[in-house]
C-alpha cells in the first residue's frame, strides 16, 4: 500500500533528528506552528478530547499525522544501525518546495496505515544523512524542517531524507 | 446502631447461621439457592420481613414490604437505599436493568465460546437462577462450581471462582494448552490445593485468558498450539500480574507508553509476552525476541508487535497495527 501525500506551500519549520544506540531508537520530529486556538480547540482540550492522529507503519517505523488536516509531525523507528545500508555519499535532493505534506486521504475510520512492506535505511556516517527508501524513485522532493526532505512519485512516499542526524 | 453479623464465604451470605443484631433484638436471614434475603425472623421465629424479587434482583412489588428494609437483598449483597444498587465487592450492580454499573475488571472472564460471557456489563451469564456474581467478577452455582454458557450447562471446574486468584497469586500456574474440559477440571483442581486468599480482584485472570482491550478471550487463538488445541481453547492461568509488574521499558518505549494514541495497556503487553508467537528479533538486539500477538483495540482485531528481551524484562519496542 502506498502513502498518497499532497503537499501545503509554507515556511520552513525547526526539527531534530536523533538515534539513539542503545534502543536502536530513531526519532525524527518537526516543530509545530503554534496557531491561535479556535473556541472549539480549546473546549475540546479542556474534556481531554485530542486532535485527531494517523499512524502509517511500515514494519516498525511509525510515521505519525496529527491534526484536522493530518500534516506529518514526526517518525520514529526501532532499527539496528549496523543494519543500515552505508553510504559515502547521500546526495541531498533538489527540493520543489517547503512547507507541509499531509496525508491526501486520512482513513475516517482507523487511526492506522499499514504499509506492509519493510523499508530500506542508507546511511552515511561522514555526512550525518540517513535516507529511509519505501521502494519507489521519487520525482520531487519537499522540504518539511531544517532535518527532513521528503521525496515522492505521483503515487505517494517514496523516501524520508533525513540530515544532521545526531547518533549517540 | 444496627450491627450485621454474617458468614462470608466468597461473597456468599450464610442462611440460616447468619443473624443481625439491632438494639437488644436479634433477627435471622433466611436465604434462597442464589442467597438473597428472602425473609427474616426475630428471636421467637416470627417473621418480621418478606421480600421477593423478580429474577435479576429487583424488588417485586417494588414497593419494600416493611418501611425499614433490611440493607442485604438480593444475592445477600448490600442495597444501597439510596441509589437501590447492590455492592459486589468488584461493582455495582443495578437490578432494574440487570447489568453491572461497569465491565468485568480487567475485561476477564470471557470465554470465547460462550457468547454470555462476552458482555462484560451482564450478570451471572444473563441466568441469575442458577448462577451467583458473589464478588462481581466471575459467575458460579451455588456450591462455587463454574459452568459454561452452554445449554446443557457443562461442568468446567469445580471452584474456580475461588481459586483463580488464589492460584495467580500462589503462582502455581503456567500455561497450559488442553484438549479437553476433563483435562482442564484436573487441572484447576490441581491448583486448588495451591490457592491462597484473594487480594485483588482487579487482577483475576478469566480461566480462559481474555484480552485486556477487547473483553473477549483470544488465548484460544494463540499460536504455537495445536489446530485441536485452538478448536478448544486454551486455559491459561498465567501469573500475568507479576510480569506487568516487572517490565522495564527502554526511554523512547515509555514516551511511547504516554501517548494515549500508542500506549498499550501494561496488562495486555504481558498478556502478549506470556502467550503470544516468538521469533528472533529481526533488528538482531541482543537475546531480544519479536513477539506477535492478536488482540481487539475497540473491539477492532489488530496485531500487536513486541520486541522483548528476557533477561531484564525489557520492552524494547512495541506498536499495534
């Protein structure tokens, strides 16, 4: 199954970037932009309701989607680093855009994806870069934080394009 | 001050050895099959209350008999003047509408082949003739014998409700695939000689096994056993909340665990490790295994993964999908 995403113009936002030997953690998030809370938002947060989320998984990496309009907020992944694939060099993409991918169709009736495939990591040590492959050559790539590029084809993801990955 | 003086055994009111002492006047219960107070006596064997009860418990008339009516009624169990629901021990219980307040703490206590035990709000397996709740938690005759929902009401184990917990806590058990509900009689008779008092009833294992999310048991289902073995189920008397109490999670497993879209209850990741399919972690963590478990989120089938390293019980990954 693919990931159908669309992509929202916007401004380049912080994120980080982090793997973490010892849980095999890998952690990717991006900084949110704080908007002005709608009477609703904030009646809904006072009785503990919560923005909706989507979790599109693929094997164990999980790639969440949080909010009305179901824009991707982080990924995580419990991976062997000495799994990975390594790379001298991870070229970095030419970007289309900055700004925000969503998820085209969030499902109405299920808060998961499942991808069912296993995604591939290629990383390169020298050049802190690490690129999560999901069997397709992407066509364009968005940036979405300082730390992530997104790359995809006509038919959904294709690739996450991580750099400054911090390992320790 | 009104003092009840009364035998205890499992939650069940004694009749006729139990008496109410009120002022200097001493008075008798007197007691159905299912122990619910249907008369009560003074001193001289005059009666001093009648009461009748439509099958689940509520008042028949509605109309108490006597002004002052006695606090245990229906299955011996406290009625609340006030609210009239009956305290089980585990919950309430509302007569009126014959159900529980709340679901089967723990949703234990489902068979998955008995389709009156998959609501976990009903009591005594819908047939309060024949079978008693005494603590809210598990339905048993009179003599404490658990029966399953069948029509020909097969005998299961002869006091299970008495010895489930026990035996949890004696830590007695393993799991055990059977083949037959004779061999799961000798097993919790085995136990029995085991058991020990009952601690806390939010920790009571169905005999089954159950999932902690869907209220229905899924241990039947559990790979690693037989086709026959899974056409029968499993019984599964698995000490579940020692291990839940000894997981460790790694740093981003517990920030997992705070977010309510991904935490997974401590219960059912036990229950999951216990009794779910092993296999070598892919990710090649040291002495860690993948487990694969089916369980219900929302009543909704879902896989739960679990990577797990045995030797400091340590969750090192886990998501449901």
């Amino acid at each position: 199954m693919r990931l159908i995403l669309v992509f929202h113009p916007g401004t380049i936002r912080p994120g980080h970037a982090t793997y973490r030997r010892s849980e095999f953690a890998l952690d990717c998030g991006v900084e949110r932009i704080p908007v002005a809370q709608t009477a609703q938002a904030k009646i809904d947060r006072s009785v503990g309701i919560r923005e909706p989320t989507w979790l599109a998984i693929a094997d164990t990496l999980s790639i969440t989607f949080s909010g009305s309009d179901a824009e991707l907020v982080s990924f995580d992944a419990y991976s062997n680093l000495a799994n990975w694939v390594a790379s001298s060099d991870l070229t970095l993409p030419e970007v289309a855009g900055v700004g925000t991918v969503r998820l085209a169709e969030p499902p109405p009736r299920s808060d998961r994806i499942d991808l069912g495939m296993v995604p591939t990591f290629r990383y390169s040590q020298r050049q802190q870069r690490l690129r999560i492959e999901f069997g397709a050559v992407p066509s364009h790539y968005y940036q979405v934080s300082t730390c992530l590029i997104v790359g995809a084809d006509d038919d959904g993801l294709a690739t996450l394009e991580v750099s400054d990955l911090k390992v320790t | 001050m009104t003092r009840l003086i009364w035998g205890l055994v499992i939650g069940v009111l004694l009749a006729p050895a139990t008496a109410r002492a009120q002022a200097d006047e001493v008075v008798y219960y007197h007691t159905d099959a299912v122990g619910s107070v249907r008369m009560v006596t003074d001193a001289s064997g005059a009666v001093v209350a009648r009461y009748d009860y439509l099958p689940f418990g509520e008042l028949w008339p509605t109309v108490p008999p006597n002004p002052d009516p006695d606090v245990r009624q229906f299955a011996g169990k406290e009625r609340d003047p006030e609210t009239g629901l009956d305290y089980f021990g585990a919950r309430y219980y509302r007569a009126q509408s014959g159900l529980f307040l709340s679901g089967d703490p723990g949703d234990v206590g489902a068979d998955l082949f008995d389709p009156q035990s998959w609501n976990a709000y009903s009591y005594a397996l819908n047939n309060p003739l024949r079978f008693v709740d005494p603590m809210g938690t598990c339905s048993q005759d009179a003599k404490g014998n658990y029966f399953d929902g069948d029509e020909a009401g097969t005998l299961v184990a002869p006091g299970l409700c008495a010895i489930n917990k026990g035996a949890l806590d004696a830590g007695v058990t393993e799991t055990v695939s059977v083949k037959s509900k004779s061999a799961i009689v000798a097993l919790a008779e085995g136990i029995n000689v085991g058991a020990g008092p009952v601690a806390d009833p939010l920790f009571i294992v169905g005999f089954y096994g159950a999932s902690a999310l869907g209220g229905l048991g899924v241990a039947g289902a559990t790979a690693g056993v037989g086709a026959e073995a899974i056409t029968l189920g499993v019984a599964r008397l698995a000490p579940l909340a020692p291990l839940a109490g000894q997981l460790n999670f790694t740093n981003t497993v517990l920030k997992h665990m705070s977010n309510p879209g991904r935490m997974v209850p401590i219960q059912t990741l036990a229950e999951a490790i216990r009794s779910g399919t092993r296999m070598p972690d892919p990710q090649g963590a040291a002495g860690a295994v993948k487990v694969v478990q089916q369980v219900f989120v929302n009543g909704t089938p879902r896989t739960l993964e679990i990577i797990y390293r045995e030797a400091d019980k340590t969750i090192l990954h886990f998501l449901y999908k």
